[in-house]
C-alpha cells in the first residue's frame, strides 16, 4: 500500500516540469496579442528593430558567403599553381636525366633556374643586396633566367656600380669590374 501511494504522490521533477508548461503557456497567450499589436502598426520601433537586425543578418550572411567565395578560389588557385609546378620540376628533371654532360662541359642549368625562381619570389628591396654580391657570371645566368620584370626591380635596388655591371654583362659586352671596396666582395672577380 505505501509503494502504492509512493507511485501516484507527484514528485519535484513533476512539479517542476508543470510550473515550467504553465509560465509557459502564460507567456505564449501574453504575447499573442503583441505580435497582434505589431502586424497592425502597433509598435513600430520594435518592428524596425527587428527589421534592421534581419537585414544586418542577412548582410553578414552575403559578407560571410563571398569571404568563403574569394577563399576557395585562392585556394583553387594555390593547387593549380603546386600542379604547374610540379609538372615544371617534372620536366625539368626529365631534361636534366637526358642531357648527358659532356667530358669538360658543363652541368645541366637546374640550379641556376631554382635561384632565378627564389630570386622571383624574393621581395626585390631584400633581393638586390643579396644579388649584387653574387659572381657577375651566377648574376647574368640567373637574371637571364628570370622575367624581365623581376631582374628590373632586383636591378633596382641593386647599387648603381652593380647593376650596370650586370647590364654589361647581360648585353654581352665587356664588364666593367667595381673596385675592391665596393659593393661587398665583387672586386675579386
């Protein structure tokens, strides 16, 4: 009998849960006649609030949307360039596994064409020190090697001895050397 009686004695969890429907259902009838209110022009700042929030929703929602758009194609754009170069690397490492060096020729052209590609990708500021104090001949087959573009703006931040040294060399014509002092180690050329 008392198990009985245990089973049908409403717990807190019940109690709980009935106070919880009833603010509940309080709360949907209180509003009912507001959102009423609201559609008939009653309350129009709340309405323009809501209005403004959902249109700064939905702007951030277009924002958020071309961000993912303009990521995706720079990433699209990553692969394609990794592809191109490693079918570059492919081929240039075919070439070079088929060229055969001659007895006193001279090795195949690779690096010269790795430090035309790291001297590209270099900021030319940081570039042109770096490449001045090179041997004139690493300077002209590299620069050859790179496009024309890059070895102006390297050329540009290079010192003036230096860059015309290189534009001698590069038009074929005899080099003027720079004095020892100069130009950080070219004098022993």
């Amino acid at each position: 009998m008392i198990a009985l009686k245990a089973l049908t004695r409403p717990t807190r969890l019940m109690l709980g849960f009935a106070v919880t429907a009833a603010v509940a259902n309080a709360i949907a009838l209180a509003a009912s006649p507001e959102m009423a209110g609201l559609k008939a022009g009653i309350g129009e700042d709340a309405s323009r609030l809501g209005v403004s929030l959902q249109e700064a929703g939905a702007r951030a929602g277009r924002n958020a949307a071309a961000e993912k758009r303009k990521l995706e194609m720079r990433e699209q754009a990553v692969r394609a360039g990794e592809a191109r170069l490693a079918g570059q690397m492919k081929q240039q490492q075919a070439a070079a596994a088929s060229t055969p060096v001659a007895p006193g020729g001279e090795a195949p052209q690779v690096p010269y064409d790795n430090l035309a590609r790291i001297y590209q990708t270099m900021k030319p500021n940081r570039a042109g020190p770096i490449f001045e104090k090179l041997d004139i001949e690493v300077q002209k087959e590299v620069a050859q090697r790179m496009r024309e573009r890059a070895t102006a703006q390297i050329m540009a931040n290079m010192s003036p001895d230096a860059a015309v040294e290189l534009s001698m060399a590069l038009a074929g014509r005899h080099v003027i050397r720079r004095a020892a002092g100069q130009g950080g180690g070219a004098g022993g050329r």
